[in-house]
C-alpha cells in the first residue's frame, strides 16, 4: 500500500481504497501501469505510477491494483504499457481521465474504477470537425448531475453494492434520454421505458447510479437512446457485463466507464479540389478564399460534409509559375496571396480601379490558371487600393488585434518578403548581413521609423485580408455543417522563412522525396530539406504546434501529406536531382563489419558507379567516344569514372547545358541525361557521407549491371541484406520514430486528422495509424493489399477516406480512358462482366464506381470534383487528361488546372446535385441538413444502413464492437 505521508495534514485523516481495473492484452514482458496528475499517482511521472497486476478471468486478462486516497480525493489519470524497467511502450490517446470521489463515501471504504482502454478513435467524436460542425447543436445540455456526484444512498447492509454507469455519448438528438437497460429489475428486466434513466453530467458524458445486492451480480446489461417521440436505439454488439472479483476486500462501489455509446458507424461524404482550380462569377483567375462559400452551398445541396483542399500557404520564393506548386511552402503560417479578392479590401474602391479588376477578370478568365498574371494583377491592385486606405486599416483596433496574435510569425514572414524583392532572389544565403537570423536585425527592418515600412505593411496589410477573408468562408462553413479539411505539407522550400528564421530545425544539406513506386518507377525529388527531429524534440516540437495552432484557426480537419514522412523520410544528398539514390532517415544502416562478416570486402567497387567501356558501348553506341572524353576519366583500362567537375547529378546537369548551348551534343540533351544519370547511379551501396564505414543498399540494386555482374556468393549476401534493410530491420525504429512526434501533432489542435498513407508502406505503419486515431487513405486503382490490381472498397476497413483518384493521379475519366487492357480487366473483375466495356469513361461507368465508394465501410468517401462531374455527360467534353491536376513524374509540372464550369452554374444544376445526394443517402451516410429538409431520424437512417447493400452480393457495413482492447477492430466514431 502507498504510504499515506505523501499526503499533507494530519496523519489520522480518513482515506479511501481506490482499485483500478482494466481489461487489456499485453505482450510478455509488458505491464499495465496507471499514472495522474496528484503525487500519489506519480505526478505525471511514469516512472513513479501505479503498476497493475494481471489475473485472467474467463477469456479476458484483467489488470487491477489499488491505492489508498484521502476523502474526497479527485485527479486525472490515464493508462499506460510498459516495459520492466517502466518505459513506456504505449500510452492511451484521447482525453485524460477524471477521478473525483463523491463526498459520501465513508472512511476505509473500496471504491473500483471499471475502466477500458482508450485508443485514438475513441477521441475522434471531440475533434472540432464533429463537436464544432457535424454534431454541433442549435440546443444546449444542461448538466443535470456533475460527475463525481451519487444521487443514491448505500444501504446499510454489508452485502450491497453502489453502482455508477458511465457512457460518452456525443451525437445526441434534442429531447432525447440515455437509459441503462438490463437483466436485474432496477435496470427494467430489458424494458427501455423501466431502466435506468442516466442523467447529463456534461462533457458528453451521461450517468446514473443504482444499488444492487452483491448477490444479484454478475448482470447484463447495455445502453439505449430514447427519444420523446416514442423512437429509440439500442447499442449495437453484444450486452455488456459486470462482474466483481473474487478478493476478500469487496467493493462497496463501482464506478463503470463504458467508454462510448456503440452505434453503427458514422459515415459521411465530401468533395476535394484545390483551391486554385475552382471557378466563380466573382474570381480573378483563380479560385478565391470567399468563393468556398459557394462550395459549400454546393456540397449541402449535394449531401456532402465535407470540402477538402489542397496547401494554401504562401509559395511565392521564385517569383513565377514555378511557384504554382502548393507544397513548397515559402511560409508555413502565411496564406497565398494568390487567393484574395481585391473586390473586397475595401468598400471604397475608386471607379478606375473597378474598371480595372472588371479588365483583368476578362482578361485572366482563361481554360487554365496563369499563375504569373494572376499574381502580378492582384498584387498590383491590392498596392493600389493599401496607398488608398492603408492609415485607416493600419490604425484600426481589427488589424492591430491580429498583428499582436501573429507577429512572431508575420514579422518575420513581411521582412522576407522585403528582402526577397530587395535582393531578388529568396536565397537568404546571398543577403549578406541579413543571411543570418537574428531578432535585432528583424526589429531594425520592420521599425516604424525604416524606409521599407510601407512595404513590410502592405505584407502585413495583404496577410490580415487573407486572414478575414478565410475565416468568413470557414464560419460559414461550420455553420453549414460543413468540414473544412486543410493539407499539411511534409516539407518547406529550402529557400523559405522558416529556414532562414530557424536553420537549426532542417538538415540543409540534403533533400526529401519518395523511392520508386506507384508514380515513378525513378523515386521522386521534392528538393526540401530533411527535419532536424532530434533539434525539434528540444522545445517538445513547438514549430510543429505552432503551425497546427495556426491551422486551426481555419480548418476542422486537416490531411497529412506523407505520413510516411513521420516514420521515416527518404533523404537524398542535397546536389541530387532525382529520387533514385537515396536512403532512410531514420534508419539502421549495414555497417562494414557487418559486411565484412557476409564476405563482402570491396566497397569502393560497390559503392562508386560501375562503368565498363562495354555498359558505354551498349548504351550511347558510337556516341560513347565523346560521352567517356567529356565526363569520365579512365582510371584503369575500360574502367571509367565521372571528373570531379560532373561527379553529381546537378553537375552532369550543368555540363550538358553548358555543351547543349555550345551545340556539342549529338543526341538530345534529355536522353543524354537520362543516360549519364542512369551511369552515375549504377551502385550497389550508398556510402554513408557522415561516416564512410557505413553503408545503404540502394533501391532496386538487382536493376543495376554493376549487382549482376558480382559472384553468386556476393549478390546472395546482398539480396539478404536489402530485403532485411528494407523490410524488416528498421520496424521498430520507425514505429518508436512516429510514436514521439505523431501525437505532439495531433494533440496541437483539435483538427480531425487523416494520413496520405499511399507508396511503400513500412508493416509498421497502419497499427500505429489504428493506434492514434489516424485516417488512412484508400485509392482504388493503388491498393495497398499485394496481389490486388485493383482495390475493393466494400473490404476497406472503417478508419479510411477511400476516394478513386486524388491529385496526385489521372482523373476517373482519364485513367479509365488511357488503357483498353487494364480497362476491361477492371470490367471483368470488379463489375463482373465478360463483355467489351465502353471506350469512354460514360456517365453510367462513373456512377457505378462513384456508388462502390460510397458504399464502402470507410468512414469518408472523398470524391474529386472532376469524378463528381464524370456523373453527367454535359460536363464530359474536356478532354479527360486535361483535368489532372498533377503530374508526379515531372518535378517542373505546372499547377493550374481549372473547373470548366463556375460555381454559380453547379449550384443551378439540380440534376447533378440529386444523382449525388441520392447516391450519399443511398449509402447510409449521413449528409447536412439543408433549407426546406428534415432530416431522417436514426430508427430509419439505421434501417437503411442495414439494408444497404454494396456489389448486390456483400452487405457493407461493418458492426464494430467497442470494446477498448487494441487487438480487436478500432471503434467507431458516432
């Protein structure tokens, strides 16, 4: 027992046993321990928390110990799995527990908490997108009994028991009642009307308390809704049950946490653009803050809850259509100024400007978004309008309100603007003085009494508009019922205010990307710098929650782009140009002792590039003369090596350029490129840089001549190792990588949060998504189970988005256009016919893959409005490969795909709008409620649920039991 001194006062207070029980499987090796906020559970300490001791009842194992706690004690506390030596392995998501003793339990009474174990969905339901938008009510809870109180009183008698039913129910309709229902006749003997009514204690949590004889239990029972109406629900899954143990020192009460109401899962539907792409009536070339408003009326009309985007931050660091790529963030915290409407800066715009915007949205309103145009206009204008009326904003009590919120960003982010027109150029490297950070040198450029202070105010000017602007579309899409789902970068530029402000967070000599997959069978350079993490972790990541923080401020829900990236980056040396030879960062690397041991000995063979006078034969043919004189030298005889002067990507690059503008090069420089690449990166190991008797097997080394031209013994060895360094060594590595920084971001804000989960996924990766609470995505045509070309979304599990396609891949009507065999591959197998599928990507084809989506357990089916508009023929006469948004395989692709239809045309069209929102309520999803519309209530959205049917032979929905034991299926969101 816990010695009772740790507690202040008299040493003869009363106390009361406070027993802790939790269900739980664990490891061998692993125990349960319970940690708090109060000394006596160890301060937030785990080191000095509670450790639990296990004993099997029936086919559970139950982990109880007790404490003992003065009266009237109260804490927060949470559960955690540890190792011998109390490291902790797991910890629970969500919110921490609360223990408040009632004031009528007497001195030396056992008081048992009957708990479950909280995983990452069971917090889901208090994220923002649900509490603040889907389940926000017009009507207000009143808390009816606090927790903690007991409105009953124990009898006298020894052999009673005091029982406290506790459920979370947060998707309650008004005038409806919680009841406990059960075997014993103080719980109605199962009859609704004669159980338990439960009482609003706040929080989303309902309870009630009943007094049973120890005799009556073991009972069964289970929770239910009931409404005024006469309609009710029951939970789902099988009846719960209390039992207590068979320990001399019995409980006199029972405190039950029944973790959450189960019900058939919440599911929902939402529509994804970017944002440069949509089109209005009010636009100046691009899509703008103001015009979600008009998405969102749009996605009501259409059953959606949802609109996703894609990065709006700030890129501006080249000053030209380079810039159109939205995941190359000059700021993490500023908003693009491509997306304000100069219209709405002021109420008091002169005629000749209005003249102007009228022109430039003539002018601007082209198939595709001209980047350059666009910007250089609405800069233009907004400077205009800024000389007009800057005194009476700069000075008004809104924009110094939002000045002194974000200056420890904005300040920053105005004079990096300043200095990148003044220098031109956003390499801070070549600023001279002003490379290096410092807050006097920000203070002196940002001065009231400087001669740039107007324009670092127009900066801040431009950025406070952005701001209301965005915030007037995300009001109005909360109170719509409408999530408004943000991307989150995996990266920023290398030339950005963040890693000039704070160089020590990001590793600047080297580059992040993607090895070969789905996309690009040579991996992909995204060119941004790798995270310093072990610098982040100093300040506990307070970059990272700055910038959810600010997020936050916009957006309920948020995707987070390469989750991957949390686990592991692929890191590539900074003067590489493709993605093809990199390595794992984290990662345990093959050490040369290791190698050593294998027989492998010659390092500088496989780790320098293997050109042979034959390889140049074969691949340049009669060119080879000129390619071995101008970029290799002949080290031994037929052996040839890159010059210094062109022995990295990025210098090949150069020469060939320097050559081609000479007019030496007899083949294209592109082909003659790819050739050269493909030379330097014929090796078999990676060198580590930072210390050279390490070394990474590089991906895909059996396609290299320098792999197969090794001895048997050697290429056995090697093919090993790459299996075990890219399968296997690294597992828990990464998993212990993402359980430290993972939930620092999801515990910055309260953004539902889902992960881009799609290329190489390490086994890893999907029990620690499962485990925090993270959505995965699904994409049909890249499933993510081997052996499958094509995914099946009535098998997707709950925690999902599926969607068909996404940004990063041809549209619905493209890829079904693009391959004939694939095309009736996927007739045969998915729609299950033999006959010759149409050509065309029809309005009939969409319809039946937009309904397979729908259908699927996810918990959202996110569609691209392309797809959406794949639904009407009307809508079809682009050419399909002209609507994809982006194309991996190209680093230099330009972003500027626009909607062919406005907005305001999609909001009359109430054809389309009905084809989908009877295919949303078809499917059982839920959908907002819009004018003139009552929404069904859950005795029939239940029924149709359970009639849903997904292919005409499966249903589709997925009962899952909550039941906090992490082995089993996660539990839904209500």
């Amino acid at each position: 027992m816990v010695n009772l001194g740790l507690f202040s006062g008299s040493k003869s207070m009363k106390s009361v046993n406070v027993s802790f029980r939790l269900p739980y499987f664990t490891h061998w090796g692993q125990s349960i321990l319970v940690c708090g906020s109060e000394p006596i559970l160890g301060s937030w300490n785990v080191k000095k928390g509670l450790l639990l001791s296990p004993i099997h009842e029936g086919d559970e194992l139950i982990w109880s110990g007790s404490v003992a706690v003065p009266s009237g004690f109260g804490c927060k506390y949470s559960y955690y799995v540890v190792d011998g030596d109390k490291n902790v392995l797991r910890c629970e998501m969500g919110r921490k527990r609360k223990l408040l003793l009632a004031d009528g339990i007497q001195d030396g009474e056992v008081v048992e908490f009957h708990d479950l174990w909280q995983i990452g969905s069971d917090d889901l339901p208090f994220r923002s997108a649900f509490k603040n938008v889907i389940f926000n009510r017009s009507w207000t809870l009143n808390v009816e009994t606090p927790l903690g109180v007991i409105q009953n009183k124990l009898y006298e008698e020894a052999e009673t028991v005091l029982i406290q039913f506790r459920i979370c129910c947060p998707n309650i309709e008004e005038d409806t009642s919680v009841y406990v229902i059960g075997s014993h006749i103080n719980l109605g003997k199962w009859k609704i009307q004669d159980g338990l009514k439960l009482s609003y204690a706040g929080d989303s949590i309902w309870q009630g308390d009943c007094v049973l004889r120890k005799v009556d239990l073991p009972i069964k029972y289970n929770y239910s809704k009931y409404g005024k109406a006469g309609n009710f629900s029951l939970e789902t899954g099988p009846n719960r049950e209390l039992t207590v143990g068979s320990s001399k020192n019995q409980p006199r009460y029972i405190f039950l946490s029944d973790g959450m109401f189960r019900e058939l899962p919440w599911r929902a539907a939402g529509v994804a653009i970017p944002m440069f792409s949509v089109r209005s009536e009010s636009d100046l070339g691009v899509g703008e803050f103001l015009d979600l408003k008009l998405l969102v009326d749009w996605a009501v009309d259409s059953g959606f809850h949802l609109v996703q985007l894609l990065p709006i931050n700030d890129t501006s660091v080249h000053g030209m259509w380079w810039d159109s790529y939205p995941y190359s963030s000059l700021s993490v915290f500023a908003l693009h100024p491509l997306y304000l409407r100069v219209q709405a800066l002021s109420e008091n715009i002169p005629d000749d400007i209005k003249q102007e915007i009228l022109k430039a949205k003539q002018r601007l309103d082209g198939k595709d978004v001209d980047y350059e145009a666009t910007m250089a206009t609405k800069l233009s204008i907004a400077k205009k309008i800024f000389t007009q009326e800057k005194d009476l904003i700069l000075s008004s009590e809104s924009f110094q309100k939002f000045l002194s919120e974000n200056e420890d960003w904005l300040k920053p982010y105005a004079a990096f603007c300043f200095l990148r027109d003044f220098f031109e150029t956003s390499d801070h490297s070549e600023w001279g003085r002003f490379s290096q950070f410092s807050k006097d040198k920000l203070e002196k450029l940002v001065a009231k009494d400087s001669l740039q202070y107007d324009v670092i105010c127009f900066h801040y000017y431009i950025q406070f508009h952005l701001h209301l602007q965005l915030s007037e579309a995300a009001g109005y899409a909360r109170k719509k019922g409408v999530v408004l789902k943000g991307d989150l970068p995996i990266g920023v530029d290398r030339n950005s205010v963040d890693t000039w402000v704070y160089p020590n967070l990001f590793r600047m000599n080297t580059a992040t990307g993607a090895p070969p997959d789905y996309f690009d069978k040579n991996g992909q350079n995204w060119g941004f710098p790798t995270y310093n993490w072990e610098e982040m972790s100093k300040d506990n990541y307070a970059w990272w929650q700055a910038r959810l923080t600010q997020m936050a401020n916009y957006f309920t829900a948020y995707r987070i782009d390469h989750i991957l990236g949390f686990f592991r980056i692929w890191e590539l040396p900074e003067h590489a140009m493709t993605g093809l030879v990199g390595k794992f960062r984290p990662s345990i690397p093959l050490s040369q002792e290791e190698l050593e041991r294998e027989g492998i000995w010659d390092f500088d063979r496989l780790s320098r590039p293997y050109i042979r006078q034959e390889l140049l034969q074969d691949k340049f043919g009669s060119y080879w003369t000129f390619i071995a004189s101008t970029f290799l030298n002949e080290y031994q005889k037929q052996c040839y090596e890159f010059k210094e002067e062109c022995n990295t990507e990025k210098k090949i690059a150069a020469k060939l350029k320097a050559c081609a503008e000479r007019s030496l090069l007899l083949e294209s420089e592109n082909k003659t490129r790819r050739g050269l690449f493909d030379l330097h990166q014929n090796i078999v190991l990676i060198r580590d840089p930072e210390d050279p008797r390490k070394f990474y097997p590089r991906f895909n080394l059996e396609d290299t001549s320098s792999f197969n031209d090794l001895d048997d013994h050697s290429k056995n060895v090697l093919k090993r190792l790459y299996y075990d360094y890219y399968f296997h060594r690294q597992e828990n590595l990464w998993r212990q990588n993402a359980l430290k920084t993972l939930p620092v971001l999801l515990n910055s804000s309260d953004m539902l949060a889902c992960g881009e989960d799609l290329g190489l996924i390490p086994s890893c990766v999907h029990p620690v998504m499962q485990e925090l609470g993270l959505i995965g995505l699904r994409i049909q045509r890249m499933p993510s189970e081997p052996g499958l070309e094509f995914g099946i979304p009535s098998q997707y599990s709950y925690m999902t988005v599926c969607a068909p396609s996404c940004h990063d891949c041809s549209t619905l009507r493209a890829w079904w256009e693009e391959d004939e065999e694939r095309r009736r591959r996927f007739f045969k197998s998915v729609v299950g016919s033999d006959v010759l599928p149409p050509s065309q990507c029809v309005p009939e084809v969409a319809h039946f893959i937009i309904r397979q989506h729908v259908e699927a357990p996810s918990m959202w089916a996110i569609f691209p409005l392309q797809d959406l508009m794949a639904l009407k023929e009307e809508y079809t006469t682009r050419p399909a490969a002209e609507e994809t948004i982006n194309d991996p395989t190209n680093p230099k692709h330009y972003w500027r795909y626009r909607v062919h239809v406005t907005l305001e045309s999609l909001i009359k069209d109430s054809e389309l709008k009905s084809t989908i929102k009877d295919l949303v309520r078809g499917s059982g999803r839920s959908h907002p409620v819009g004018e003139n519309e009552v929404q069904v209530n859950e005795e029939s959205v239940a029924t149709t649920e359970k009639q849903q049917v997904a292919t005409g032979k499966e249903k589709l929905l997925v009962v899952t039991q909550l039941n906090g034991v992490p082995q089993k299926e996660v539990p839904v969101v209500r």
